[in-house]
C-alpha cells in the first residue's frame, strides 16, 4: 500500500462513517452511566405480555472520536447474509462510509445493504472505537513483566519508494535478492549512501531522501543454488525506483502520547519492516515469525517432519510508546532427508525390498506435491525442482521421447548413458517436477529435499503431541529463551536500525497489574457447603450441589467398544449415576432397556434401535439421554454420533473412552455429571452476585450476554465452508444457561451471515430471522422478559477486521432489535476477544511463590490495562485462569463499542467473574465462558456437515430439496431439533 500524504489539518483525519442507524432508530447515541442501580426508563415488550422493567433512552448514546481506516478502491458494494433470494432492492452505500476487506474475502462481503426492510439513513455519523474510560481499580495491585520492548521513536523522515522489476518476479525471495544486489552495486553512487529496507513486493523504505525520485538499474543476478563448480546461469533484470510520499512520524508521535484516535498504519509498517529487514536474511520466514535449525537443535516430529524453534517479532503502540513484541515460536518443517530416507519415514517400513501399495503412492503424492527437492547424481550442481506429481509406473517402467523422431528411451538408460548415474531401486516411482504437461522425471534416489520448508497441512495426533512437547515451556525458560533471542539479535548493531534510527531496550517491560479477586460461588442449600470461594482458580464439587440438579428418568447405553465387557459397561453405569445423585441430580440407577452393543459402523441403526426400542417399553414416552461408551481410536464415530442425535432424533448424548471406563476417577464422573447436567438444562453454579443483583450493569436491568465465533476450514481445504455459532443467555439474573445456534457460509468468511436476515414467503410477505432475533425471542420465552441491555463477546476477531466485524455486526444486532418492535433498540457492548496474540505475562520475582500458582505463572484474575495496552482505547489483559503446563496466555478483550458506558473495573470483573461459571469443570478458564461455548458450538456444526463436504468442501450442487446460502452456493447445514436449542448441547 502506498503512503497517503498526511496532513495535520483536522480534515484530512480519515473517519469511518457507518449505516447502523436505521428508520426506527436515527440515533446510535450511547446512554448516561446508569448510576445507584437504575435503568433506564419504560419500554413496551416485543409481545403481547406486559412488564415493568425499564428500558433504555434512544438519546445520548456516548463517547466517539474520529479513527482513521484503510477506503476500499470497489466503489458501493453488497453482502448479503441471508440464504434466501435479495428481495430489496440494492441501496448505495454512502460515500462517507469507509471500509476495507478482510484478508482472504472478497470486497463484496464487507457491507450488507440489501435483503432489510430499512436502508442506509441519507445522514450518517462517525463510528470509533470506544474510547478508555478510565484505568482499573479493583483488585491487589503488583508488578508483572511482559515480553515487549520499548523502542525508541526515530527522529529521521521516513520515505516510500515504488519498486517495479522487469520481467515481473513471482518469488519475493528472487525479489531480495535482486535488491540486495542493487544495494551492493549501488549504495555509494547513485543510492546516496542511503541503506533501504524492502518489503519484498513492491515498496521500498529509507530514512532521508534518496538523490532522485525517478530512477532505472539494471541488475545481473546469478543464481548460485543451481550449480557448486559448475556453470551459473544469469538474469538481467530491470527495477525502477519511483518515490511515493513520506510518512509523517509527527502524527505517530501524537498518537502515541493519546492526542490522536488514529493510528498512522503506514509509519507502523514501515518500523515493522526495518526491524524485520535483518532477520529476513538470516531466518526462515513465516508470517510474522522467523525460524532457523540453528536457534535450538530441530526435534523428530514423525513421518518426515521436524520441528523447528524461532521467535514472533511485532512493532506495537502502546501507552509507553512504541513496543517492540517477541515471543517464542515453533513449527513443523519437513526434514531435509533424502527422498527415500523421507518416504520410508512417511510410510513407517522398509520401502527399498518390497513394491508400494496405491495406498501408499497416493500418501506419497500427497505429502511430497509442491516440495522443493535438489538433485544430487551431479557432482557440481544441485538444481532445484518442485515436485507436482509422481508417476504410477515403478522407475523401470519408464520410458520418455528423447528426440523430435519421437525415439524412446528409459529413464534407466538415460542416467545411466547421461550421468554415469545407476539406478538401484527401480521398483519405486519417479518424482514428477516442473510443467504437467512436458513430463520430468526424477527418480527418489537421486533427490534430497531442500531445507527451510515449512509442513503447512495438518499434523497427526502423535506430530501434535510432539509439538507440544518442544513448545510447552516454563514461564521462567520462555522469558529467559525471549531475552536471550534479543540479545542474540542485537537491535542495537542491527544496520537497518541503526539507519533508521531505531533503538530497542533490551529488558522486558515491567507493568502494573491488579489481581482480581475470585467471586463467590452459589449452590443448592442442601449442600454441606452452600457458598465456594475458588482458591487459585479451582474447587471441587465434594460436599455440594449442583444448584438446578436436573432429573434424568430414561436413558440408555449403546457400547461401540470391543474390548469394554457388559459387566464393565454396566459398572461404569452404575458410577456414573450415583456420581450424578451425589452432586444433585434425579437420576435413575437403572437403563430402560439393557446396554446395548453394537458396531462403529453401525452408529445410526443402533442410535435408531435403541431410541425406538425405549420408546416401546416406556409406552410413546422418549428417551432423555443416552450414554456412548466409544474406541480411544474412534475416527468419524463420534461426530456421526452427535449429528444424528442432534439432528435427526433430537437426543441428549454422553460419549465416554474406554480408557475412562475402565479407570473409573472420581474426578472425572464429577465432570462428566456437570456436563450431562447443563445438556438437560440445569444449572452448574451460579454467581452470587447475581442471584444477590449486586452485579453492576447486568443486575440491575434483564441484560442478554452474546458469545460469537467462526471457525475455518483447516489449512489445505480451499472449499469447505466456515461456520458461525452465536450463544445467548436464556436466564436472569443468573446469565449461566447459554443457548446456541449455528450456520454455515462462504469459505473463509470472518463476517457472521446470518446474524439477521429477511426473506419474502408467499403467504407471510417479508419475514425476518436469524441467529440474533431468535435468541432474542428464545430469551423472552424462557424469562418472561425482554432484554434491556446486550452485551456481545466477540471471538477470533484480528485486530485489521475490527472495523468490518463492528460495522456489519452491530448493525445486524439493530436490525433484529428493530424487527422485534418498533424504537426496540437496547444499549450494546461489543467486545472482541483475542486469544491468538502473542503478548505473555511473568512473574515479577519467579522466587516468590506468593506471586505464582503451582505452574510458576502470573496469578489467575491478573489484569493489565496500562503501559502496554493501547494508546487510547478501552482494552485490556486478563489472565483468568490458573496455569497447568507452560506458560499462560492471557486474554486480550477490547471494548470497541459500549453504549452501556461501563467502567474498566465493572467490565473486568464482570468478565473475570463469568470464567467462573464455565458448565464442564470445576476451574476459571481463560476465555469468558460466552465465546467460549460459541467456539464449542462451531467445532460441533462441522459435524454435521455432509461426509462429501467435509472431506471435498462445498463444490458439490445441493440435492434437491437443499437451498443455497446467498449466492456463494453454501449447503446449508442440517437443522438443531427444538430440543436440542435450548440446551448446553454443545458441552
């Protein structure tokens, strides 16, 4: 991206302008601090029913400031979420509305401006970020360190160059090394002794003016890896340099110090690139890390791979100024192994005495397509190829046109005459390289793969654990690994800093941080223990229970495994339903009919079995729940299980491993009974602060809590569709029981579609759906009540979607609000929650056990919203939950919107408060427990998608009687039952 000249006039601040004001509610005015408990005033119900809650105002509704963002170039664009036709005709979308697309989507699913009953207003405010209402007080304050460095602001103009190479260069590898070369040739001449920093596409940075501002050179390269002593083909290439603008670090400076809302991202950029310049030349590359085999020794991840250690480098503003963040990083890379040493790795045997399977040359195909591998039969070359395929003929097979005569020879004949080269094993296949058409073959022996490839497709269970093991550190080992790396990388003898006039500290930030302390927490008065403080961060259920214990009359067993007895099977039973009785369920000790056996490959006929044949002896009365004892091994077994259940039959379901049904724990019966028990809709626990109504801005009016989320295909699948959970509070005061739906939609795309939606029926006219009014609707039905204020946890949100997640998601909130009840338009709280950041908190004295839990981090309820929080909105670090094995990530939470005016205290605790009331243990977690449930709900819905989708992705045509979603042609996945809605299913 160029720069764009940036001025100090207050006109050239960019402000996002939003359509989220609609006919109904011209007004997005945040309201007054509710204070001493009172809400805001009347407000019919969106029903015939009656009540006297207090609503909220529709006028002054809060703090804005302007925010700079990055203006689409497509002009008025479209989304449309619904999976019905467009009935709407399109509006424009303003001029003033600027946005931008999120990485891998199409600009057309930025703004939705069609399928709504109300349009874009003709007048439209400014949308920012909430801004921060002020630093937290509660809690015992301490000092924590973080693993950022501060870095000093250069006093130098920073400039941008345009760089176009002839002929155009796919690789920026290729790229670098074209203008390294410029540099080398040209630094004391025509260059001014200036050392430029390239992002290695089409932008170069310097600090100070170059002598021109139009230039060509023409650079020779050689490329060295293709030959040792042999001879080294060159080519000439042309760069223009052509200069853009400068970035004004005045601006960042103001930023900085809180008197500017936007951030200039281009002089981000620039920083980011000249502190990233020399470890672009020493490490391997990857995203925003850098890994090298010379960092820790690699360790044998299995079938080829290894992993390799580096570190995560990232320039942040922050309220101290500009932070420079590192972390430690690992990732899989395939060992540079000789092709057959690789294969008989990947395979597990011995592939030189004995021929391959199909089976196994379509593994090797599929993890050797698109690896670069060398040749080693020449001895003074080693030219490089990328392996696209591999033949299904053995080597001795092989034969291949060697003139225009069409005169054949084998590939055995060849190396022999050509190289001097014989072929040993010409019973395996040969490696496809470069163009399909014009066929090269390579036979494995004479191949090695080249080092520094990163394994991006997804591990196997025993490569994860592996990985874990190389990654999992110790707090006290990861900051010293940290501080070693930035003593390794020496900033301050780095050239391109020292051009650029960078300066990094070499000590961690050390931070003021408050703990939170751990709430209070309800249940059943017939207990022994009727309250529980948590201790660390964990209790247990010994001498308490469940506050809501539900009762479970009829339920059944199906046993998958083999190896697990009926009389084992039976035993477990038995536990577990005493388990459940002990911690406050109803719950029959005896199955309506015996346990049933059955095979994996049998799950829907013996699903279908047992449902109907408890339905028979319970005379038409259905059965509750049914108990699924499976393989530790169970591959689709499990998921075939949950979508029939939960699709077709409407069916409460409890699956349990058979290593766990023969050793029975205490501890794990427990767990298992609080999740059986919120899949029938009780309740665990609750806080006592809200059963008490002392929780501030959720007691004192009925307040729905929203968790979101989306999760992706994994990487490799280029067609399955994401798919979108929302959950919602269906009590309060108590906000414990969640209710959740799902969706699924177009590959990849971070907006949630569905969240409101019209559609025309043929009899109803135009109707309105979607995940948000249905959960609005179900909170009505099972409160009596309609909310007054929403408050909305977003999860997966990166921080470059914020803009496009806020403004379409917000305004699909208000139109569900809208459609409910005219002037219906309860105050929102959006909070993004981000746990893929790279931020980590330490112990200021490691000694001082009083500061740490038993793993040696920070303290659970830890949060941090100075110094290396942003500059001026309202976000925050929260380490919710007690560490187990290495080093704790806290939470990032940032309020982008809040019309609910909450104070940092009264948003932290709130938060910190809701991790714990998490349904399937007896421990804070470190994710609020709305989006975590959301995400648990998304990894369910993939599920149930159709075998073909999840393993092809959605490039098949729907059957008949299946509609597409929107135009994108995403199968819509199989509806939840009634039932199954209202409930925790996804526990």
């Amino acid at each position: 991206m160029p720069i764009r000249q940036m001025k100090e006039s207050s006109e050239q601040h960019l402000v996002i302008k939003t359509h989220l004001q609609n006919s109904m509610n011209p007004s997005l005015k945040q309201p007054k601090t509710a204070q001493n408990g009172k809400g805001p005033p009347t407000q019919e119900p969106y029903n015939a029913k009656t009540n006297n809650q207090p609503s909220p105002p529709t006028k002054n509704r809060g703090r804005r400031r302007g925010r700079g963002g990055r203006k689409s170039d497509q002009g008025d664009v479209c989304m449309r979420p619904s999976s019905r036709p467009c009935t709407v005709a399109h509006k424009p979308v303003p001029e003033n509305l600027v946005v931008g697309t999120p990485s891998g989507s199409s600009v057309e699913n930025v703004v939705h401006a069609c399928e709504m009953d109300v349009g874009f207003p003709s007048s439209s405010k400014s949308l920012s970020f909430a801004r921060r209402p002020g630093f937290g007080q509660v809690g015992t304050k301490c000092i924590v360190k973080a693993n950022h460095f501060f870095a000093q602001l250069p006093d130098k103009d920073l400039n941008q160059y345009d760089v176009t190479i002839t002929p155009e260069v796919a690789s920026r590898n290729v790229n670098r090394a074209i203008m390294a070369e410029l540099v080398r040739l040209y630094k004391e001449t025509d260059l001014g002794m200036r050392l430029p920093a390239y992002d290695g596409r089409k932008s170069l940075y310097t600090a100070g003016e170059l002598p021109f501002t139009w230039k060509e050179f023409n650079v020779k390269l050689i490329e060295e890896e293709d030959a040792v002593h042999g001879p080294k083909r060159e080519r000439h290439y042309k760069v223009v340099l052509k200069f853009v603008a400068k970035a004004n670090l005045h601006h960042l400076g103001q930023f900085l110090a809180g008197k500017r809302a936007d951030a200039p991202q281009e002089a981000l950029q620039i920083l980011d690139i000249v502190l990233r310049e020399l470890s672009n030349k020493r490490y391997c590359p990857v995203g925003r890390s850098f890994f090298s085999p010379d960092i820790r020794v690699p360790q044998r991840l299995g079938e080829g791979l290894e992993s390799w250690c580096g570190f995560y480098q990232s320039i942040r503003p922050t309220q101290m100024g500009l932070s420079l963040n590192i972390d430690m990083a690992s990732a899989a890379f395939i060992e540079p192994l000789p092709v057959i040493e690789f294969v008989g790795q990947l395979l597990g045997k011995d592939v030189l005495s004995r021929p391959l399977s199909d089976a196994d040359r379509i593994k090797i195909k599929k993890a050797l397509r698109g690896v670069k591998v060398e040749v080693t039969h020449r001895a003074n070359i080693r030219r490089k190829y990328r392996v696209s395929g591999l033949t299904s003929q053995p080597t001795r097979e092989l034969v291949f046109p060697v003139d225009e005569n069409s005169t054949m020879k084998s590939v055995v004949e060849y190396f022999q005459e050509m190289y001097g080269f014989t072929i040993q094993h010409g019973h395996l296949p040969c490696l496809q390289v470069g163009n399909q058409k014009k066929a090269n073959y390579l036979p494995m022996e004479a191949c090695k793969i080249v080092e520094g490839q990163r394994y991006s497709k997804r591990l196997n269970e025993k490569q994860i654990t592996a990985l874990l093991k190389v990654t999992c550190q110790r707090p006290k080992d990861r900051e010293q690994d940290i501080l070693k790396t930035v003593e390794h990388n020496a900033y301050d003898q780095d050239p391109y800093a020292k051009e650029f006039g960078i300066r990094i500290s070499e000590k961690l930030a050390s931070v003021e941080a408050r703990i939170l302390p751990a709430p209070w927490l309800k249940y059943h008065d017939t207990g022994k223990e009727k309250n529980c403080l948590p201790q660390v961060g964990q209790w247990n259920m010994m001498n308490k229970k469940m506050i809501n214990g539900m009762t479970v009359s009829r339920w059944a067993c199906i046993n998958f495994s083999r190896s697990v007895q009926e009389s084992v099977a039976r035993g477990f039973c038995s536990e577990l339903a005493q388990m459940c009785q002990v911690s406050g369920m109803e719950f029959n000790t005896e199955p309506v009919i015996p346990i049933y056996n059955a095979r994996p490959e049998q799950v829907e006929k013996a699903l279908k079995h047992v449902y109907h044949a408890s339905m028979n002896k319970t005379k038409g009365k259905e059965l509750e729940l049914v108990l699924a004892i499976l393989p530790d091994n169970n591959g689709s077994l499990y998921g075939d299980l949950k979508r029939i259940c939960e699709t077709d039959l409407g069916l409460m379901s409890q699956c349990c491993l058979t290593k766990h049904v023969f050793k029975i724990s205490k501890q794990y019966l427990a767990n298992v009974s609080l999740k059986i028990n919120v899949k029938m809709g009780g309740r665990n626990t609750v806080l006592l602060d809200a059963i008490s109504c002392r929780i501030p801005l959720v007691s004192d009016v009925p307040t729905i809590i929203f968790g979101a989320d989306v999760t992706h295909p994994e990487n490799g699948e280029d067609s399955s569709p994401s798919i979108a959970a929302v959950v919602a509070s269906q009590d309060w005061p108590e906000v414990t029981k969640y209710a959740g739906l799902v969706c699924a939609q177009a590959h990849r795309q971070e907006l949630i579609q569905d969240l409101y939606k019209t559609w025309q029926d043929p009899v109803r006219g135009t109707v309105s759906g979607g995940m948000i009014r249905d959960l609005l609707v179900s909170f009505r039905k099972a409160t009596g009540q309609k909310p007054l204020r929403i408050i909305f946890y977003r999860d997966g949100v990166s921080e470059g979607q914020f803009y496009q997640v806020l403004l379409y998601e917000l305004d699909a909130i208000r139109k569900a609000c809208a459609s409910l009840e005219p002037n219906y338009q309860p105050p929102v709280t959006f909070i993004v929650v981000q746990k893929r950041h790279h931020t980590r908190l330490f112990a200021n004295n490691h000694r001082d056990r009083s500061s740490t839990d038993k793993s040696g981090n920070i303290l659970p309820g830890t949060v941090v919203d100075t110094k290396i929080c942003h500059p001026t909105e309202f976000d925050f670090y929260l380490c919710s939950h007690a560490g187990i094995q290495g080093t704790s990530r806290p939470a990032h939470y940032h309020v982008l919107w809040d019309e609910n005016n909450f104070t940092a205290d009264a948003i932290q605790s709130l938060t910190n408060n809701l991790c714990y009331t998490y349904a399937r243990c007896t421990r804070s977690v470190s994710v609020v427990p709305p989006a975590y449930y959301a995400h648990l709900a998304a990894f369910r819905a993939r599920f149930y998608l159709e075998p073909e989708m999840q393993e092809n992705g959605s490039n098949g045509h729907p059957s008949k009687g299946t509609r597409t979603a929107g135009d994108l042609g995403v199968r819509p996945l199989p509806a939840l039952k009634e039932n199954v809605k209202r409930v925790m299913f996804y526990c």
